[in-house]
C-alpha cells in the first residue's frame, strides 16, 4: 500500500516510514507537528511557506529527518545543478 491522504492525525493508527506533504501552508503545519511527535522523518514539496514555517521545519530537523524541495522530479533537480555550474553570458544583467 502506497499509504493514505490524512486530515485528521487523530484518525491515524499506525506510525507511516515516511510523512509526504503537498498540501497547504496550514496543513504543512499540522504535519510537520505530527512528524516531531511522532519521531516520522517528512518530506514535503509544499509551496507558499513563510519564513516561520522554514524555521519551524529547521527546528524540527535537529529531532527528525527532513526534506524539502520545491521540486522532486530527479530531472528538474539535475537541470538545476547543472544550471548553478554554468557560467552566465557576459551579456547577462
């Protein structure tokens, strides 16, 4: 099983491996406060967070596993890296 879409973490009986979160910046936060009490590594695309929320996210990796990205997809992430060590035109301002 791939797992389950939750809006209640009341309603969750089993621990997951892994919490992934594309939801809203409000269920983002419910999430990720789920995960550090329940010690569930997240990972999340979710867009549109605040500077409170990346924050929350940095104190919440010195107690679990965090990822977030605003993109998955291995392609974009490579096109990305690959871009970073380009040099830009000289025509580029």
């Amino acid at each position: 099983s791939l797992g389950n879409i939750v809006v209640d973490f009341s309603q969750v009986k089993t621990k997951p491996d892994l919490m992934i979160d594309f939801s809203s910046p409000e269920m983002f936060l419910e999430s990720l406060n789920w995960c550090v009490q329940t010690k569930t590594p997240f990972l999340s695309g979710t867009t549109g967070l605040s500077k409170k929320d990346f924050a929350k996210l940095q104190q919440a990796a010195k107690k679990i596993p965090v990822l977030w990205t605003a993109n998955t997809s291995v392609g974009v992430q490579m096109v990305k890296d690959i871009l970073k060590k380009m040099p830009l035109p000289k025509t580029y301002k």
